[in-house]
C-alpha cells in the first residue's frame, strides 16, 4: 500500500485498487503470469514481483509498464 495505490495477492496475481478516485476496475499485474506470484511490495510508485520461478518484475504503477524483468541463469 502507499498513498495512491493498494495491493492484494491473490491466486497468484496481483490486484492494484486506486485508494481515491473514479472507483474504476481494479488492475491485474502481470496480466498472463507465467508462473504464480509469491511475493508484492509497492515502494512509491513502483511495484515489485517476485514470481514462483524467481523472476523479479519492476513495474511502473501510473504507466502499468513493465521496466525491468530479471531471471536468475542457472
């Protein structure tokens, strides 16, 4: 959670709520996981994912633009 946003895991996605606002849908990041979500932080404008894989996924919230995806090679 932070000012603007919350954020619920669950079934392994994420769901972004807009705290104040229109009341319009929530948004589902990442929209086709390839592998379940374990792990969420939100840190200012950005959201960070941690997949079942160990993929790490940085999100720009406002924009729900992927900037960085990493995967630890074995």
């Amino acid at each position: 959670m932070n000012d603007i946003w919350t954020a619920v895991l669950s079934d392994g996605q994420v769901s972004l709520h807009l705290i104040q606002g229109n009341g319009g849908e929530d948004l589902k990041l990442p929209a086709k996981p390839d592998k379940p979500i374990v792990q969420i932080y939100i840190i200012d404008a950005f959201l960070i994912l941690l997949d079942a894989g160990g993929k790490l996924m940085y999100y720009l919230i406002d924009d729900q633009a992927l900037l960085i995806e990493h995967t630890e090679q074995n």
